[in-house]
C-alpha cells in the first residue's frame, strides 16, 4: 500500500492592496466634506472638484460628473423636480445620511461588529439571563430551570455513590447569572458661537461624535436609548436625521437649560440607568430668568450663573443621573468650574482636546455599559 503524505507550510509573498474603486474612494472624501459642510451638497460638491483639479482624483475615463450620476444611480443623492417637470435643485438621501453615521462610526470607534442584544450588565447576580460560567449550591427560591443538571448529577454520584443512586438538595447547584439593564443617554452638545471661535472647528468633531455614538448604540446595543440635544441660549432636542445639518449659533452657553432638558428627557425613561454626557468648550454664560428675560454675562465666571450650574448638578445627583463632561477648553479657571460642576454631580470630568474626543467618549459609554449596579 502506498502511502501518500501532504505536506503544509507557509507561503509568503509580498502584499498587495486591493484596488479600490475609483467611485468608492471618491465616495469616503464625499461623506467627509458633506460632514464638514453641514449636510450643503453644493458647496461638498465645489470643494469635491477643487480636491479634484489639485489632488487629480479622477481620471479621463471617470469624471466628477460621473461620480455624480453614479450618485444618482445608488441612491445617495437624487435630483427634485419642479413644479413645471424640469429638474431642479441636488438633495441628499436617508441612505447618505446613514451612510455618513457609519461613516463616523468606523472613523472614530473602529470596525464593529453588530452584537447580539446588546444589554448593560448590573452588579446583582442570581435569577438572570447572562451566563457567568460560575455556579453555587441552590437556594430556596431558585428557579428549577437554572439548575445545571450536569454539575447536580455529578455531585450526586460523588456523594451517595453508583449503587444506590440518589439525589438530595444539597446536591443542587445552580450556574450563577448576571441581570441584564438598559442604559438611557442625553447627549449634550454646546452650539454656542466659542465652537468656531478663534480658527478652530470644534462643531464637526463634535458631529461625528454623536453619530458615531448613535450608530454604536443602534446597532450594537439595541435596547438603549440616545436622546441628542443641543444647548446655546435655550436648548432643544434635534432628530438623529438632523445631526450632519447642526451648525453653531450667535449664542451664549446656557448650562443650565441643558441640564434642565436632560433631566426632564431622563425622568420619562423607564430604564434604572440614566447618564448624562456634555460636550462643551466654554463656561456658562447665559441663563433664563423667571420672567423670560435672559440673563448674559460672558466676562470671568458669573457666581449667579456658576451656581445655578452647581444645583441642576445637585439635582441630577439626587436624581442618580451621573453626568460626564468632556471639556475641550483648557483654560485652567475653566476646568476649576467643571472640577467643582463634577464635585456636586459625583460624575466624572475629563479633558480632551478635539483629537481623543470620540475615544474617550467610547471608552466611556463601554466602561458604564460593563459598570455593575449596587443592590
């Protein structure tokens, strides 16, 4: 008989990377100057052909009028038609709005895989629905279909032995569970004028933030809740849809009717955790009065201002709704008032420039997700 042996080993060469459509490489710069201009398809398409005629993106064969028309073709844009039948104005679709949130998903969180339900843990171990892998003896009141029948059954031979087989209750032992919570999030965003003020664009990063955070919690951890809402004098809820549209306002910072929002959004959930995150670059300068007079200062730190923040801060506190602030400013009396802000709070503070802030702000969401609740 002959015997035939296969041989395995390891070939390497060198590597080369897949050729990446034209449509698809102009189609990522796309999406990127569409978040940078707030969702104004004309003005991404200018820069798109300024890109063009410096960087040479395209070629003869395949122009920006043909990425145009491949636009139309996929559905990522599409043309309304007037009144009288000709065409008219360029307008973005859901698909390109979507397209952007994963967009910014994967830019600020990586590639994520979509899970499975996607729930928070709690620190109560018992009768749950997650397994541990870890087991202890039952208790009255277990239910029976949480005991594991293989590790009972074996304890039962080791203690009476073959011969005579029997089980008793103290043989039972049952695999330790972890409940599962929901979390519920008010994401804060500061649209006051500071956020474009002196050359620096910390609007748009604060954007992709919240759609990569919204995108995160749709798809990996269905059962949450995201509420967005954005603060300057006043402050309002905005759609998911109407994020890549948020543009700053002439507007004071007005903490406290932010805060007051949050909360107000935060009573109504059912879910026990409820965290508040707050993007911001500048102090308190404006609040509501009684009267609906608005009351401003943006000179030094207001003391009538400043301790209104303190309360709502209190509040949420009584209210176990911890808040975190992510501070872009770095202005050290700034950070005074956020480390006192965050001391009547009991929440946490962290201080980032515009470059770390959707890590840190993951990192964050993860580390609350994974946080085991007392009792």
């Amino acid at each position: 008989m002959k015997r035939t042996q296969n041989k395995r080993g390891f070939r390497f060469e060198s590597y080369n990377e897949s050729e990446q459509p034209l449509f698809e490489k102009l189609l990522e710069i796309f999406k990127e100057l569409l978040t940078h201009t707030s969702g104004e398809l004309d003005e991404a398409i200018e820069w798109l052909k300024q890109l063009d005629e410096e960087y040479k993106l395209t070629n003869e064969d395949y122009t920006i009028d043909d990425f145009l028309e491949e636009l139309k073709e996929k559905g990522y844009i599409r043309e309304e038609i007037r009144p009288d039948g000709q065409g008219g104005k360029l307008e973005i679709t859901s698909k390109t709005e979507r397209a952007i949130r994963k967009h910014a998903l994967d830019q600020i969180f990586g590639k994520l895989r979509k899970s499975g339900a996607g729930n928070h843990r709690s620190k109560k171990a018992g009768v749950g629905d997650e397994h541990t892998g870890d087991f202890r003896t039952y208790q009255f009141g277990d239910s029976i279909d949480k005991v594991s029948m293989t590790e009972s059954l074996r304890n039962a031979q080791m203690n009476h032995g073959l011969g005579d087989f029997n089980i008793t209750e103290d043989d039972l032992v049952v695999e330790e569970t972890h409940h599962k919570s929901q979390m519920s999030t008010v994401l804060m965003i500061d649209i006051s004028h500071s956020m474009i003020l002196y050359g620096e664009d910390r609007i748009t990063p604060a954007k992709k933030v919240a759609m990569a955070l919204a995108e995160l919690i749709t798809t990996r951890y269905p059962k949450d809740t995201l509420d967005i809402i954005v603060f300057g004098n006043d402050a309002w809820p905005i759609q998911l849809k109407d994020l890549m549209y948020l543009n700053v306002g002439p507007y004071h910072t007005n903490t406290v009717a932010g805060l007051q929002l949050a909360m107000d959004i935060l009573r109504r959930k059912r879910n026990t955790n409820k965290q508040i995150f707050m993007i911001t670059d500048g102090k308190p300068s404006c609040v509501r009065l009684k009267d609906g007079r608005y009351y401003k200062n943006s000179v030094g730190l207001d003391s009538f201002i400043v301790n209104k923040c303190y309360s709502m801060a209190s509040q949420a506190r009584r209210l176990h709704i911890p808040i975190t602030t992510f501070m872009i400013a770095e202005d050290s009396y700034l950070m005074e008032f956020v480390r006192e802000f965050t001391y009547a709070n009991q929440g946490k503070a962290l201080f980032t420039g515009l470059k770390g802030l959707g890590e840190m702000i993951f990192e964050d969401y993860e580390r609350n997700r994974i946080k085991r609740l007392k009792g």
